[in-house]
C-alpha cells in the first residue's frame, strides 16, 4: 500500500495518516458493528434504568430520561495486566477501543522508540462515577476519612490517557485535552500537530466519556440542554435538523484513532486509511453555553481548518456536524456551513453522527472522526436518524436519513464546545494530492 | 391603594436583584430577552430559582408561553392555582410585606433586596412612569412588537 506515495514529492507539511480505528459506543464495540450500525441506521439511544446502588434515587426527578449507553461493555474487555476497579468507566472504554485501533494499525510498541509515541486524548468530564460516590462520602455522610485511595488517581482527567501509555508502553508525549464537547477533536488536531512538529512518529487519540451518572445528567438536565420529549419513546429522541428536536441526548463512548507521519506509516508497511490533512481550534470568546447566532465563528473555524489543510471548499464532499439535535445549535451550524461552502453547501453530504448514538461529549469528535475515516474509505455516508421532517431553519440538500454513496476525496469534522470553543479537523482520501492547490483568496 | 399580586413582586424583586437594579426598574411588560437581555443561560437561572423559591416544576415545552415578567408571573400564579384571573395585570390588595425570591440577608452587602418590598410601585404607576419615559426619550427603547 504504501508504494503509492513513493516519488509524490516534498510536502509543504509533513504528511500524516491514520492507521488504525477503536470505536466503543451505544451501537457496538468494535468498528465493524459500529459503521454496520451506523449504516443500518440503528439507533443506540434508550431508557434509562433506574440507578445502579441507588435505587431510591427518583428516576422521574430528571427531565430527560434517556441516553446513549454503552450496554453491552464488560469490564472484562480492557487489556490484561489492567486492574478494572482502578480506573473509572470512561479510562475503560478508552483502553478498550485503544486496543483496537493499536492492534488494527499492527503497531508493535517493542519495534518502536516509545519515546517516539505519544498519547493525546480528549475528556470532558473525566472519572465522574467515582468523583460523585466519595462527594457524597464527605458532605453526606461526614466521612472523610473512608475516601477511597484511588479517587484522585481515578477522577483525574488524563488517567484515561495515563493508563493507555501504561498499558502500550507509549513513552511520548501525554496529553489530555479538555474542552467539553469538542475535547477529542482537538485531541486529533493537536496530535496531528505534534507529529508535524516533529515531537512524535507516532500519537494514539481520541477521547472518551462515560458521564451518564446521577449527578452530571442531573446537572444536563438543569440546563434544559437535554430532550425531555421523547422519554417513551428513545430512539427517536436524537433528532438532529429534524423540526421536532427538542435538545440532546447524552451519550457515552469511546474511539482511538492511531495518527502518525506518512514515512512512518510507510516505513512499516502499515494500512492507510486517511489522511489528516488539517486542523483549526478557535474560541469564539463569546458565551460559555451558547454559540455566536449569526454561525460566523463557526465558519471562520472551518475555513481556517481548510486552509491548514490545503484543501478548498470545493474538494469537501462530506461534513460530519457537530450537530447535536439542539434548538439552536443546529442552525447556526448549518448558517456557517452555508457562510463556507455557498453554493456547494447545497452538494455536500451532511450528516450526524450524534443522531445514532446521542452527544457522547469529550468522545464526540473522535467517534465523528472514524465516521469520517469510514466514510472516506467506504464511499459511504451514514444516515441521519430521525430526520423525518426537515426543518426549514437547517435544511441542506445533502442531509438524509438513508445512507449516501459518493466518492469522498475530502471530509470536514465539526465540533463546537461550551466554553465557547470550536474545532474543525479535515481527514482526505491519503491518494488525493490535495497539496498545492490552495484555496482561492476570499 | 391597588397593587400587584405577592407573585408579581417576588418575582420582578428576583429579577431586578439578578440584573442589579432596582425593583421599579423591572415592569411586568419588560419583555425577558429583548427589554431585559436575559440570554438563555440567563433565563435557565431564573427558571431554576423561581422553581426553587415557589416549588414548582416549569416543563421545557412551557417556556414558549414565557416572553414577557408578566407572563412569568401568570405562568407561576396558575401553577400555584390562583384565582379566576392569573394575568399578572391583575390588581390584588398589597401584602404587608412581600419577601424577595433571595432572602435580604443572603446578600447583607446589598441594599436592595431589603429595600425593595418598599420600593415596588404599581402597574400603574409604572405604566405612567413608562408613558413619561417614553415620552421624553425613546433612544433605548426598542419599539418592535411584542413577540408572542
């Protein structure tokens, strides 16, 4: 495979690829049952059951009742030589889908400098299971002294990132990145630039989030940021674009992406899936919970991450949304997609991820990701859930509840964050010499 | 003397202390977002505490019908079950004294939580007084109309 790049010439920026994909999510872990899912057009999200170890705990004191779970993960899956009671769920689901995507990539850490492999996850609330348990430990029960010794250890917010160098012998750069909703794509562009930046061949990434607990969904709840419509009914609570949306659907997840330089890859005969071309991170210095209405930012974001990439708005054939099926957010997003792309917003394939599996916050952007790296070695764009009835305020042409087949050269991945904060990652076909031809001055 | 319903003050009271100004400044035609640029992060803290403060639930597919103070106070009077007429518009006697959403001693640094109670004035009072104000300078008013 990897011949196909020999004599492509000196790139403006080092070239980096992704080898390798770990997905764990609410419709399957594993890749294969995850992207068969998203085809299928299944939906992950459903009811919640009452709370485990506290089941006086009124289910009917939240608002939104349903979520994206991950019900079929098993403790058991994380690595060997892993102790499963010392790491929170969220570490767990990362270092399961890690394995996968090390093991897809053929990776072998002992023929590696490991000081040469990094570790870049995003998180966006960390180890909170434990964190509410010894709260309540102290301010309910007064006792300090009965804190477990690992809950520093566990609720801090790169044990997930820890462990995974721990347990792969990844001795490079360790970095947790922290930005709600759009932590794991900057985790990807940050990776991507840490290898251009010569600090690393090698950077496992991604993110993952398991905060569907009693006390951060209460808190998601009070923000009235949730669906609260659709209680009975789950799977169609995640609604993205549709007209009948009424806020998000929590979800919980996991993806590793396996990112490094085109030589590497190369030079150990790895499979190449994509390409990250480019990557933008902005803050809208704006408002914490919502984004600036008329979507400028969001458009400044994207075609700051397109020029990164040296790829123009004509090449992109594809947006994954960061769309998270809210009032608001969706058209602005679809505002700024318009602001970018004009008339070839109308030609583009939109779609959202989050409608299969719900919002799966700090893992979002990465799951998005192998949405796109799928897509683009696939042809394939997975169905929007749910989108039954457009709504006139977000509509595009390109946004479908069936799935669309197209030759992808180039696709953009949106992720927005509280904090007001925004990231655009490009990932192209890695045979398209989408160098050199710049985009057109605007 | 007419004056507004116990409700009507509480809740202008809380609304005036968390935009920082006097009670009289807040009128029940203020409309939430355009008149008193509350953002939605905004109006979520109001909603929490006037769920707090009067124990009630405000469902999200509610918030619709909550445009203007007025509309605040009629939506929390009939969820309290209030008699015949729940416009905030209607005039109840003046209580002796109507307690902010927020106690005055939470925040003892504050004199206007305690002094507000004193401090509110009619409908119509505030009516003439916005007639005046109307009358004599229009520039930050936003004259559209009220949206439903």
């Amino acid at each position: 495979m990897g011949g196909d790049f020999a004599g492509f010439g000196t790139p403006v920026k080092k070239r980096i690829v992704v080898t390798g994909l770990g997905v764990v999510s609410p419709i399957g872990i594993g890749v294969d049952p995850f992207w068969k899912n998203a085809l299928a057009g299944r939906s992950g999200i459903s009811a919640l059951p009452p709370w485990q170890d506290l089941p006086e705990l009124p289910l009917g004191g939240y608002r939104s009742q349903v979520a994206g779970q991950v019900l079929d993960f098993d403790p058991a899956a994380i690595p060997e030589g892993v102790h499963p009671d010392r790491y929170d769920r969220y570490a767990q689901l990362s270092l399961v889908a890690t394995q996968e995507a090390v093991a897809d990539s053929g990776l072998r850490l002992d023929r590696e400098n490991p000081h040469r492999v990094g570790v870049i996850m995003g998180a966006g609330m960390g180890g909170m299971l434990i964190g509410e348990e010894e709260f309540a430990k102290v301010y309910m029960s007064n006792r300090p002294h009965r804190v477990h010794p690992n809950f520093i250890p566990m609720i801090t917010l790169n044990s997930a990132s820890g462990v995974i160098a721990m347990t792969f012998g990844a001795k490079g750069p360790n970095l947790t990145i922290s930005t709600a909703c759009s932590s794991s794509a900057h985790a990807i562009g940050l990776a991507l630039g840490a290898i251009r930046a010569g600090q690393a061949d090698v950077v496992l990434t991604g993110g993952a989030e398991a905060s569907l607990t009693p006390l951060a969904f209460a808190g998601f709840c009070a923000l009235r940021a949730l669906s609260t419509a659709y209680n009975t009914e789950p799977t169609r609570a995640s609604r993205p674009f549709d007209r009948a949306r009424d806020g998000f659907v929590m979800g919980e997840g996991a993806a590793t992406l396996v990112l490094e330089s085109l030589d590497h890859a190369v030079k150990r005969k790895a499979p190449i899936y994509a390409e990250v071309a480019g990557y933008a991170g902005t803050s809208e210095a704006f408002h914490m919970v919502v984004p600036k209405e008329d979507g400028s930012e969001m458009a400044v974001t994207m075609t700051m991450g397109l020029h990164d990439a040296g790829v123009s708005p004509t090449q992109i054939d594809y947006i994954n949304a960061h769309a998270t099926s809210t009032p608001i957010g969706d058209p602005v997003e679809v505002t700024a997609i318009r602001t970018v792309f004009k008339k070839r917003a109308d030609t583009i394939a939109v779609n959202a991820t989050k409608s299969l599996i719900g919002h799966t916050l700090g893992a979002a952007g990465a799951l998005g990701g192998v949405a796109c790296v799928m897509a683009l070695r696939t042809g394939l764009v997975h169905p929007t859930v749910n989108y039954d009835d457009p709504d006139p305020a977000c509509e595009l042409p390109g946004i479908s509840a069936e799935v669309q087949e197209r030759p992808i050269r180039s696709a953009l991945l949106n992720a927005f964050g509280f904090g007001s904060n925004n990231a655009a990652v490009v990932f192209s076909q890695p045979s398209a010499p989408a160098r050199g031809s710049r985009p057109r001055a605007r | 003397m007419a004056s507004e319903s116990t409700v009507a003050i509480q809740i202008r009271t809380a609304l005036a202390q968390h935009l920082k100004r006097d009670a009289d400044k807040v009128r029940p035609e203020d409309r939430l977002r355009e008149d008193l640029g509350l953002d939605s992060l905004a109006m979520i803290e109001l909603l929490f505490k006037i769920e707090e403060h009067f124990d009630l639930e405000i469902p999200n597919e509610d918030l619709s019908r909550i445009a203007t103070v007025a509309d605040v106070t009629a939506y929390v009077e009939e969820k309290l079950g209030a008699p015949a007429s729940t416009s905030a518009a209607a005039v109840k006697p003046a209580p002796a004294a109507a307690p902010a959403i927020a106690p005055a001693a939470a925040e003892p640094s504050r004199p206007e939580p305690a002094r507000a109670p004193a401090k509110v004035t009619s409908i119509k009072v505030a009516a003439k007084r916005k007639a005046a104000a109307a009358s004599s300078k229009t520039a930050d008013k936003k004259k559209g109309p009220r949206r439903a």
